[in-house]
C-alpha cells in the first residue's frame, strides 16, 4: 500500500486520501477526568468558551484507555458538525443545543474533537 506514517499520535493515511489528519498540537500535560460514580465519564464543552481553541490550547483531558465517555458541546452561537477524529464518530447540534458523542474508548493516543463547521479544535482527548 501507499501508507506513510505522520506521527505515533496521527492518523495513517495513503496518498490517495489527500488531506493529512494530524492532531492538535499541545503541549499542555492533560487534566484527567472527572469520573462519576458509575464509573462513565462525562465532559462538557461550551464553544467559545471553555474549549481548546478560546482557552489557547488549554483543554486536554486525559481518559483511561476502556472507559465510557460521553462528550457534551453546545455552541450558543450557532448550528455546528462535531467530529471525533479516528473514532470518527460525531454529533450535530442547532445553535443553543447540545451535541453529544458517547462511545466505549478502545484506542490509545491523543484525539481531536473538531467543529467540522468552523474547523476549529474544541477538546483534545487523551486515552490510554
């Protein structure tokens, strides 16, 4: 195959495939999450305000690898397309309205969650 490797923490993907899926670059140590009582993990986003891109790259969380996490994103601004990158799974949201993205983390490494609406970075997911 036509396979180049970007990084250890980037996506693999052939030439063919064009656009290159790097991850954010931080170097931010990862604050761990938050976990509730049944052992689920929730993390809530609010764009513009609290997310990777406003604070300057300060919003790395660091989940254990195995763990079930649901991310939460509400924009109060506008209507939004919010990807997890590799996993690739996502959420759409209208402006005001909450978007979430729930999933088992089986995949070591650092994630990008993006707005697929604006192509900024608004949570930096660290498993392992």
């Amino acid at each position: 195959t036509n396979e180049t490797a970007i990084a250890a923490d980037t996506t693999i993907l052939s030439a063919d495939e064009g656009a290159v899926d790097e991850t954010a670059s931080t170097v931010v140590a990862p604050t761990d999450a938050i976990v509730n009582a049944d052992g689920s993990i929730g993390i809530n986003v609010i764009v513009g305000t609290d997310d990777y891109d406003t604070l300057a790259g300060d919003r790395v969380v660091k989940v254990a690898l195995g763990s079930a996490v649901t991310i939460t994103l509400t924009d109060p601004n506008e209507e939004q397309d919010y990807h997890l990158h590799v996993y690739d799974v996502g959420a759409e949201a209208k402006k005001g309205e909450p978007g979430v993205i729930s999933l088992v983390v089986d995949q070591a490494g650092q994630f990008d969650v993006e707005s697929h609406t604006t192509g900024k970075t608004l949570l930096v997911l660290v498993v392992g």
